[in-house]
C-alpha cells in the first residue's frame, strides 16, 4: 500500500535546487580562470579613464554639471556590464552549448531548459554586479568623491548584466555560426554604447534620438548609476528600473524558446 510519504515529490516549474546546479557549475568553472577576467575588468576602465578622462578632460571641465572624470567615471560602469555581460552570453554559451555540448549533458539531469537559461543568466548578472564596481573603484581613484549611493551600484549592474547576459544567450541561439557574433557586435552592440552618455551628454543630440535612447537598456543603466552617486530622483529612477526588468524579462522569454529549439526541438 502506497503511503502519502512514499510518492514521489512534485518538482516545481522553477526548481532552486536545478538552478543552484547550474550556479554551482559557473562558479567551478570561474574558478580556473577568475585572475584574466579580473584583471581586463581592472584595466580596461583605467584605460578609458586615462585616455578619455586626461585627454579629453584636458578640453572639456565640466559636462552637464559634473566634472568630466566624475561623468564618465559613472558611465563607464555600463561599460563595463555590457562586455562582461553580453559577451559572455554569446560566446560562451555557444561554445557550451556547439563545441562542448555542456547543455546537453545538464538537461540529461533534472534540469529544464528554462532553468538552465536563468542558471546562466543569474551567473552572468552575479559577476557583472561584481566587474560593475571595478570602474568605480578605479574613478575614485581619480577623485571621484565616494558616497552610500555607490552600494546600489552592484544591484544595478546586476539586474543590467542580467539582461544582456539573456541578451547575449538568444543572439548564441539563433546565429548559424559563431562569427555571426561579428554583426551583433558591430550593428547592434556598439550603437548601444556609443549613444547611452557615457562618453557625452545626449541632450545635445537630435529630439528624434532622443527618444530612440529610451530604448536603450545601457542608457537606463548609466542614469542609475549617476543617479546613485550624485543623487536619487525616485520618479525617474522608477522608470528607468522598470526598463530594465521588462528588457530582461523580454530577453528571458526570447531566450529561453530560442534555446528549446536548439536544444530539444
């Protein structure tokens, strides 16, 4: 006679414990090669500092009320999210997922295809909150006064990172090969950085941009982030919070039905 205790347990839709998995698998991993990673995290926004900062700053004192290495010193976070985000979402898991079969190894597990892209993702966002400080560090280095502000900076490197790690996860999927990434990186990623004042003030550009910018998740990374620093403004920090979740959350689903495809379908 069967008992109440001797069926088996329902798994839930989203299972912690399928995640932990996936998590636990990253940070193995990362763990062979934390030092590199770290170490282009630390230098790459000490570059931009260096050249844009002394160089241009040596013309431009003053941008849109702050100093210049205090303006691009907060910019650069996004920076910073972007590489450590989006790139790791596409070009590892392509090669997870093509050359290594990885995913097809964890999904012979009790590990759904949705779990495994939120896995990844919340993985990506992990370290992008972290390599998300490192240009802060850096900028009040070069006299960026630090402030309480700054402890948000990890939460909105992280739900950023989050976002574009999905990003970089649907882009793995759908491209036929993995020099395809050379188009995103040029057409689609580049755009994004370029246009989401880091390096200059958008109000100068044309009303069109503008409002194009609104669709610009860097964008809304950059504002928090000065936001935090130089002050809170809560009715526009709201909107710029919920841009983010609904790119993630948009990604998430993209993401996520691209990889079944691949994967299982």
């Amino acid at each position: 006679m069967t008992t109440a205790t001797d069926r088996p347990t329902r798994l839930r839709w989203m299972e912690p414990s399928a995640i932990g998995g996936v998590l636990f698998h990253d940070r193995t991993i990362f763990r062979r090669y934390w030092a590199s990673t770290t170490f282009s995290s630390v230098v790459e926004p000490t570059i931009y500092l260096l050249a844009f900062g002394f160089g241009f700053g040596s013309l431009v004192a003053v941008v849109a009320g702050y100093s210049y290495i205090e303006f691009l010193g907060t910019g650069i976070v996004a920076t910073a999210v972007l590489f450590s985000s989006a790139f790791a979402g596409m070009f590892q898991s392509f090669i997870r997922r093509v050359y290594q079969k990885t995913y097809d190894a964890m999904l012979a597990t009790p590990v759904d295809t949705h779990e495994l892209v939120t896995g990844e993702a919340l993985w990506i966002g992990i370290r992008s909150g972290v390599f998300g400080c490192a240009p802060m560090l850096v900028a009040i280095g070069f006299g960026l006064d630090p402030g309480p502000g700054m402890l948000l900076v990890p939460l909105i490197a992280f739900l950023t990172g989050f976002g574009f790690g999905l990003f970089g996860m649907w882009m793995s999927a759908i491209v036929p090969g993995i020099d395809s990434f050379n188009y995103v990186i040029s057409a689609l990623l580049t755009p994004l950085f370029l246009v989401a004042g880091t390096f200059f003030p958008l109000d100068t550009l044309p009303d069109w941009t503008l409002v194009l910018t609104q669709f610009n998740p860097l964008y809304h990374c950059v504002e928090l982030v000065r936001h935090a620093v130089f002050g809170i403004r809560p009715l526009l920090d709201l909107w710029h919070i919920a841009a983010l979740i609904i790119f993630a959350v948009a990604m998430w689903l993209l993401a996520t039905r691209s990889m079944r495809r691949r994967l299982i379908d």
